[in-house]
C-alpha cells in the first residue's frame, strides 16, 4: 500500500488596514494566502472564479469593512461583441501587433513601464520600483505565466500586459503602454487581443480583475459587455441596472471556496 503524506492546509491572513487606493476616504483590507504547493495551478484556478487576484505567489482579495466597491469581473468571450467605440480603437491600432512572449523582464520592458508609472502613477508604490522589482513581479510566479508585447510597425514597444494562464481563460494581471499614446487607447487593445487569443484557445473567459465603479481609474472595465460579475459568491450577468447612479449592487462576500460558474 502507497503511502500519500498529509496534504498541507492552506492559510489565509488578513492584512493590516490601508488607506484605499481606488476611493479616496475608504481604508482597505485584503485576505491572502500563498499559491506556492505543488497543486499551485488549481488552486489558482479556483481562486480566480472566487474572486482572488494573484501578485508574485500571493492570491489576494479585498475585505475592507463597509465597503464592496471592488467587483471582480469576467468577460465570456464566446458572447462578447465589440461595441462602435472598441471597433474605432481597432482601427486606430490597425498597424499594432501583439506577440505572446516568456514572462521575462527585459530592459525595453522595464523602460516603458517606468515612463508609464511616472506619468499615470507618479505618487504610487510602483512609481519607486526598479529593475530589479519589476523583474520578480514579471517572473515571480508558480503558475504559467507570459506577457504580452504590443510593437507598432517600426518594432517599438508600445504596450505590454503580463497574462496569467488559468483552466478556464486568460486573466489580465498588469498592463502599461506609452503614455503619450493616450488617444490610440492601448489599454483597451490589449483587452481586446486577450478575448481574441481566448477564443484560439477555446477558452471560455478573460479575468479582468476588480471593477470598481466609483474609480475613474477602474471603472472601465464594464464597458467590455456583455460581462460577469461576482456577487454573493456567484457569478452573473452585468445588467443595466447595475449603472444606476446610487444603485448600489448587492451585498457581496468573496468566499474562500471555489465560487459556482453558474
């Protein structure tokens, strides 16, 4: 008889409050736990459709007390239809094209996203960050992992957004384009490239991360439709209703066990 050793729990923690960086006057607060065991790929999965992003090899979520403005939220591919203004950032980006590299840091990388954070996100954390740090948060990882580079047709690096792998889709982790772009709406392409390399690969979703929808910053996300959003631990439709001004969404819990992709 085979001898299996016991499996190792996985702990969560709560992390000290901070002040929000999405909504000014709100403190947040995140559960996170390590995504380092040798199942690191499913468990990753699972927490993805519940809600958990992942930096490095720590999946976290919000739990800020009050608050439930951070919605995750997905956009099944297979249903999503580009609208008038995504159509029209197509075309501006006609001469743009994407390449699925190995999530390794380069120095050209490394450059854009500095110009990026100091002129996006002068006052930010990732505004100090150097080389070195941008490297781990590209390669740090114990999941597939791969960015994708965006180059106009002279070969320049003008967008890039690092991509997790999952059983279900791709998930946006981070993404930074030339800042002076700002009309050509990169950051919109790449969504739009991910849907379409989602649908090659027969996946059926792209993870978006959190939309929040009091943040300038993060509020965009809802415009890819249609779209899911995760409340009170299930997943559904993003409605019209759902913009109301002063309509607030149900109350959301993120659960720590795999959430119904129902």
């Amino acid at each position: 008889m085979s001898y299996k050793p016991p499996q190792r729990p996985q702990f969560f923690y709560t992390t000290a409050p901070l002040p929000c960086p999405y909504v000014p006057g709100r403190i947040e607060r995140k559960v996170v736990t390590e995504i380092t065991s040798p199942d690191a790929e499913s468990l990753h999965d699972r927490l993805s459709r519940a809600g958990f992003r992942r930096s490095h090899n720590i999946a976290y979520a919000p739990v800020c007390p009050g608050c439930s403005a951070c919605v995750p939220i997905r956009i099944p591919v297979a249903a999503f239809q580009a609208d008038r203004s995504q159509r029209r950032v197509l075309r501006a980006n006609a001469g743009v094209e994407g390449f699925e590299v190995p999530s390794r840091a380069t120095p050209e990388q490394f450059q854009l996203f500095q110009r990026y954070q100091r002129a996006r996100h002068a006052d930010g954390d990732m505004a100090t960050m150097s080389f070195y740090d941008y490297r781990a948060m590209v390669e740090d990882t114990p999941i597939e992992t791969f960015v994708v580079e965006f180059r106009d047709p002279d070969d320049r690096l003008v967008g890039a957004c690092l991509t997790d792998r999952l059983g279900d889709g791709l998930s946006a982790v981070y993404s930074f384009f030339t800042p002076e772009l700002t009309k050509q709406s990169l950051g919109t392409l790449a969504i739009l490239w991910l849907i379409a390399r989602t649908r090659e690969l027969a996946l059926p979703y792209v993870y978006l991360g959190y939309w929040v929808p009091d943040s300038h910053k993060m509020s965009y996300k809802a415009s890819f439709r249609p779209s899911e959003v995760l409340l009170s631990g299930r997943w559904r439709m993003l409605t019209d209703v759902d913009f109301k001004q002063g309509e607030p969404l149900a109350s959301r819990a993120i659960p720590l066990v795999p959430a119904s992709s129902a």
